[in-house]
C-alpha cells in the first residue's frame, strides 16, 4: 500500500495576548502622525492574510482608514491650498452675515406647549367655535378714581375702543359690559379689560400686543399685560439680551485668552472661529426656519454656546500646534500631527456633544426641538471650522502665532511635570479618600434638587418692572376673583344636549378643589364651555391634582378640559413621556464614543456616572438660588419660587454634552500616554498635566460665553446661564480634577477592562489621540 507523501509541517506562530515584541513595528503609530521610524511601519502581512483581507474586508477596518484618510486630507489641504481654504472661510462668513443677520425677525414666539396635548385639542375646538383665542388675551390695568364715576366709564369705555379697534382682536369687554366684579379690584380703584384675539398665530398675537403697547405709552393710567403681551415683552427682551450678551462676552474673552494664550495673535484664532460659527448658525436657522417654525430662544444657545465651543476647539487645536513647533517639528509636519491627534478628538468629541444636543429634538416643545436644532448646527461647524479652518490659518501663521507674545509672558518648564501632575499625584496616593469626599461634596450640592418645584413661562419670568409683570402682580394681589386657577372645560355635544350638559357641569362642581362652575356656554358649532374656579395657584400639586380629576370624569360626550393648569400639566407630562428616550439616546452614543476612544467598558460607564454627579450638583445649585431667592441682588432677578420645568431637560442635554467632551480631551490624553507604555498612574497623572491647565481654561472662556444668559431680563434665561456656569465649573475642578483621577487609582488596571469580543472589536473600530508629546524644557508661550 503506498503511502501519500508528508506534507512540511507548518510552524504557526505565537503572539502573545497582550502587547507586542519591543522590536515589533506600532501598526497604530502610524495613524498617531508620529513621525519616528516605526510610524511608517505596515503590519505584519502573509499573503493569506492579504488574500483574506480582500475577499472580505471588515467594515471596521475601512471605518477607521476613511477616518484616517479624512483628517490626512484635511492636513494636506491645509498645508497645499491654505489661501483656498482661508478665502472659502472668509466668502461663507461674509454671506452668513449678510443672509443670516435678520434671522432675529424671522424667528417665532411662544413654543412652550405641548402641540399634541388634551389643552390644543380644547383650544382649537374654541377657536373653531368662536374665532377668538381664548389662550391668548390682552388685559389693560386701568386706574381710576371710583368705578361709578362718569369720568371712569368714559376712560375705560376709550381703551375698550381702542383695543377693539386692532385689526387682530376679536372683541374687548370690561366691568360696564359684563358687570362682572371680578373685573374691579378691592378697592375699586383699579379695573381691567380683556381683549381677545382672532385665531391669529402667535407671531400675530406679539405684534398686535406691540401695537397696543405703543397706543398706551403716554397713558400712565393704562397698563398693559396679559399672555399677548407677555410674549411680546419676552422677544424685545431676548433681542435685547443677545445684543447686550455679545458686547459684554467678546471684550473679556479676549482678555482673558490673552492670559490663557499669552500672546495676541493666538488669541484671536478662537474669536475667528466663534466668529464664523456663531455667523453661520445664524445662516443655518433661517435655512431650516423656512420649513420648521423655530423659537427666538434658539438665537441666545447659537451665539453663547457657538462661542464657548469655538474657543473649547481652538484652544486644543492652537495648544498642540504650538506644543509640536516647541517640540521642533518644522510647520507642515506640526499642522498634520496636530490635525491627526487634536483633530482627532475634537471630530469625535463634538460627535459627544451633538448627540446629546440632538436629544432635544424628541420632546414636543418646539422650544427644546428649537434648541435642539440650533446645538446641532453650532457643534458642526464649530467642528468643521476648528477642523478645516483652523488649519489652513496655523500652516500660514506658521511661527507666527506665537507672534506678540512678551517674553516675560512665555514660561519655561517641563510638559510632564507641573500642578496638575503634583494633584494627581496626591490624590492617587489617598484615592479612597479623595473620592469619598468629593463624591460627598457633589451628593450634597445636590440635596436640594430633591425639594425642585416647576411653573412655566408666564409673567413672572419678566423683570420687575416690565407691564405683563406689573399688571399679573396686580390681578394676583387686587383682584380676588382672579386669583387662582380656572379650568375651561370644553364639551362637544349638540345645542339640543343643554340638559345633559348641565348635569355634567353639576358633577364638576362635586369634584374635591373645584369652588364653583359658572353656567354652560354654547358657543356654536356643536361646542359648549364650561369655567371651572379652581381657587389654588396654577401650578400647585392640588390644582393639578383637581384638573386631572376633572378629566377623569366619564361623560357621554367627549370633554376636554384646558387652561393655564392644564398646559402646565400637559407640558409635564409631554417632557416625562420623551425623557427617557432621550437619556437612551444620550447614553448610549457617550458610551459608543468613549469606548471606541479607551478599548474600555469601565471608564465610559464611570464617565456617565460623573456626569449623572455633575447634573445632580447642578440642579440642586438651582434650586437653591432660583427656587429658594438666593441672590435675588447679586442676579437681579425676583424668585417665583419654582424652576422652569423645560430648564431642567435643556441643561440635562448641555451639560451631559460639556462634560462628556472634557472628559474625552482628558481620557485621550490618558490612553495615549498608557499606549506609550506608561503605567496606570502615571498615566492618569500624564493625562491630567498634559489637559488640565487647557481644560480649565476652556471651562472658564466657555462659562464667560454662556454665562452671559445670566445678565438676561427673562429668568429663566438666567437659569440656563447660571446653570451652564456651575455645571461646567463643577465637572472641570471637582469632577475632572479630583474624582476622575481618585477612581482611576481605586479601580487601577481594571479601568481598561473589556471583555475579550470587545477588545478584538476595539482593535478594529477604536479610535485614539496618539501623538508625540512634546519635549521636555522648551518654551512654550501657552
């Protein structure tokens, strides 16, 4: 019997499972934009692994060239067509501003209710029934010397006419038509007249309210206010704030990136791009305005936020630049390092941040779908122009950037040694400590939110001594038959159903909180109304407590009920229903990003916990000064006693995004410092001296760039201000400073845990910011 010849036995080689031979080329220092020896090596290759490769490619492995290719064409463009790319930049920013300077004028009033809510549906089948707005009037405070006087009669009956005759009011009425004496205050010196609009959009409603209040101006016995009027006052006010936010913003940014960059000319860059971001935006919104109505308040996040993140993204891009001219690389190589590392993990952390942003586009008010829009479109071109703009302006200035920056500003010491690497030190060596009481210190900041009460945009967001303001303090203290909470309760039944539509009216009357119900109304088209006194503030537990009651009640006909309880309620109730789609979003994309970015599933997790950290200090901040009246001087604002309940939910989204975009310049630097080697330690201490003069930095420009809502007339215009500034100061000192590094030393290497699909995944897919560091010893003016 023959035998088959023996085939060669083949040798298979072992690799070992972590890490590489000393002598073994990096295949990933390539794509770090290292320029040493083993930057330009290839990986190992055997022609079944070429054969394997294309016969099926991995998508992760073409995910991660397209990136790669990206960003090197990027630092090629800017380093070949510089002047291009500039005058590109300098012809966009000219036609944004041109076209998208008025967007002011084109943007939309209100947005705070919920469109698919019980209370439209109410609404419209009055307006349909009526052609007035009930949800929208017009009320005139009216003073005068005694109700019975003729000379009274004869000057309200004048502002009845006067506010008939607008060309968008239905109809006025007063004390002498109805002789309702809830109309006339307590002490008879004071009355009011409604005006009620025609079914008008709001837009129709704030210019109409406008035209009155300049009819009145010289009327000092004439106040205006109302839901017409409150809107109209908040968009001259948010106008006026953005105006007065930019003229206060700019100067001191500038002085203090002066300080930060110690020298002019670096200075200017983030101004340069803030300037195109904040520009474009204002493009993109009227853009997307002409087929989706968007909120006035989209103007306040394009300009603070545009600029915070402009400067966040320079300040990175400009720092490493100059880090790699300091290291000696000649200027083009110093633009594709910087490209290839810092715009590396900007391009991913304003993926962090949009995400996040873009959350806001899941709830109904069109308030937050507005700010949703508006964070989109200013973290991509934030990004875009950080990425394609900045570049192309470094390759030119070449060594000029660090031009106009006096010697004595210019500091000499080692890139890997410093404060922050002291700190890091100090709390490695006590991490349980460290991280005990920091976390205590946040838990505690937080304790207040825990009392958080909500109300919605009425006149108590204006100032003081705005006319919505004055006149809804008045009907609150010297009209008792105004006071409280009224629910109009709407019933669809025939004219011939008046009987059972009684019968109804009687079973509202039995609910618990209801003090009376005034007769049924039919109002036509097979609509009748019905008014039911609550007797308690709008916003309280039993007033909403008694209008769901009234809307649980069964009847043989469809009943809806609305009214300011009912929007507020409606409103919750819409921001609970997408809330938690909108964490799901947010969560799951900040822990994709940081594990693509860290090959780890410890340290994203930690991450979102931080950020849970960050958000809870913040709210309860809040609370304790907007809820509480705590520095009601300093803030220049009169507490309401409550929070705006879509606040929470925007800075929810704001602040989860900042703080995740910190925390990946801080882990990149971390993971490219353990990739070169280093231990966990003193990696984490690498990472924290290499970022965290730069992050600290970014935190204050960027609170300087938001907290400018802060000097805002509209509280809660205020809240998202102050609220930006402590949530932002909060994550980048105790968070970013102490708790990150005191949990990166408790949990040591098990920070890099993945499980073993992951890890072969992340090695296909991950993303990182390697680099060179910088050499030791050189001057460096940043």
């Amino acid at each position: 019997m023959r035998s088959s010849p023996t085939r060669p036995t083949r040798r298979r080689r072992l690799r070992p499972r972590s890490g590489r031979p000393s002598g073994e080329p990096s295949w990933e220092s390539h794509s770090s934009g290292s320029s040493t020896p083993s930057s330009t090596a290839t990986p190992p290759s055997t022609p079944w692994r070429r054969w394997r490769s294309l016969r099926r490619p991995h998508p992760g492995r073409a995910l991660r060239r397209t990136e790669t290719r990206m960003l090197d064409w990027i630092a090629r463009l800017a380093n070949s067509r510089a002047w291009v790319v500039v005058g590109i930049a300098v012809a966009f920013t000219a036609l944004a501003g041109a076209l998208g300077g008025p967007v002011a004028s084109q943007l939309h009033q209100g947005g705070f209710t919920n469109p698919k809510s019980e209370s439209e549906a109410a609404t419209r089948s009055l307006v349909a029934a009526t052609g007035t707005r009930a949800d929208r009037n017009v009320i005139a405070l009216v003073r005068i010397d005694s109700i019975d006087s003729p000379a009274a009669q004869s000057e309200v009956a004048q502002v009845v006419s006067t506010i008939a005759a607008d060309k968008d009011v239905k109809a006025a009425f007063s004390y002498y038509q109805t002789h309702d004496p809830s109309l006339v205050s307590r002490n008879g010196r004071e009355t009011l007249v409604i005006g009620l609009f025609k079914d008008v959009n709001d837009d129709a409603i704030g210019a109409a309210s406008s035209r009155l209040q300049d009819k009145f101006k010289n009327d000092h016995a004439v106040t205006l206010g109302g839901v017409g009027t409150t809107f109209a006052e908040v968009q001259a006010n948010v106008q006026a704030d953005l105006g007065r936010a930019e003229s206060l913003a700019f100067p001191i940014l500038f002085l203090l990136m002066l300080w930060v960059f110690r020298g002019a000319v670096a200075a200017l860059l983030p101004l340069m791009v803030g300037g195109i971001t904040v520009l474009g935006t204002f493009l993109g919104l009227r853009l997307v305005n002409a087929e989706t109505p968007l909120s006035i308040f989209a103007l306040n996040l394009a300009t603070g936020l545009g600029l915070g993140l402009s400067i966040d993204y320079s300040l990175f891009m400009v720092s490493r630049f100059r880090e790699e001219l300091a290291a000696g690389r000649p200027v083009p190589e110093a633009v594709r390092v910087t490209v290839r590392t810092a715009g590396r993990t900007i391009l991913f952390s304003s993926l962090t941040v949009a995400a996040a942003l873009a959350s806001l586009t899941v709830f109904p008010l069109n308030f937050l779908f507005s700010m949703g829009v508006a964070g989109v479109i200013v973290v991509a071109l934030a990004a875009t122009t950080a990425l394609l703009v900045l570049p192309s302006v470094l390759r030119l200035l070449g060594t000029r950037v660090n031009a106009l920056a006096p010697r004595r500003w210019q500091r000499n010491e080692s890139s890997n040694r410093g404060f922050w690497y002291s700190l890091s030190g100090f709390v490695m060596r006590r991490p349980i400590i460290v991280a005990l009481a920091s976390g205590a210190l946040l838990v505690a900041f937080g304790l207040p939110f825990l009392s958080i009460k909500f109300n919605s945009v009425d006149a108590t967001t204006l100032p003081a001594t705005a006319s919505a303001r004055i006149v809804d303090t008045a009907v609150k203290s010297d009209f008792p038959g105004q006071r409280g909470a009224h629910a109009i309760v709407v019933v669809k039944a025939g004219q011939d159903r008046g009987a059972d539509v009684a019968a109804f009216a009687d079973r509202v009357r039995q609910v618990s909180g209801v003090t009376s119900v005034g007769q049924p109304q039919y109002v036509g088209s097979g609509t009748w109304e019905l008014d039911a006194d609550i007797g308690k503030e709008p916003y309280s537990t039993a007033a909403t407590t008694t209008l769901r009651d009234i809307r649980s009640l069964s009847a043989p006909f469809p009943v809806r009920a609305t009214g300011l309880t009912g929007y507020f309620v409606d409103l919750q109730k819409g921001l609970l229903d997408s809330l938690p789609l909108a964490v799901v979003l947010v969560t799951i994309t900040t822990l994709l990003i940081l594990f693509l970015m860290t090959g780890s599933v410890i340290l994203p997790i930690k991450s979102v916990l931080m950020n849970l950290l960050t958000l809870s200090a913040t709210f309860g901040a809040l609370v304790f000064i907007f809820q509480y009246g705590n520095f009601q001087g300093l803030l220049d604002y009169k507490s309401s006693g409550a929070l705006e309940q879509s606040q929470p939910v925007l800075l929810f989204a704001i602040i989860f995004g900042l703080s995740t975009d910190y925390g990946v310049f801080l882990l990149a630097r971390i993971k490219e410092a353990r990739d070169g080697g280093r231990a966990n330690a003193e990696a984490v201490a690498l990472g924290l001296q290499r970022t965290g003069r730069i992050v600290t930095a970014a935190a204050l420009l960027l609170c300087v760039a938001i907290g400018a809502f802060a000097t805002s007339n509209i509280v809660f215009m205020k809240e998202l201000g102050v609220g930006t500034v402590v949530g932002v100061l909060v994550d980048a000192s105790i968070v970013r400073a102490l708790l990150v590094p005191s949990l990166m030393g408790i949990l040591g290497e098990w920070n890099w845990w993945a499980p073993r699909f992951l890890r072969r995944l992340h090695l296909r897919l991950g993303i990182s910011e390697g680099g060179p560091a910088s050499r030791p010893g050189v001057s460096i003016p940043a």
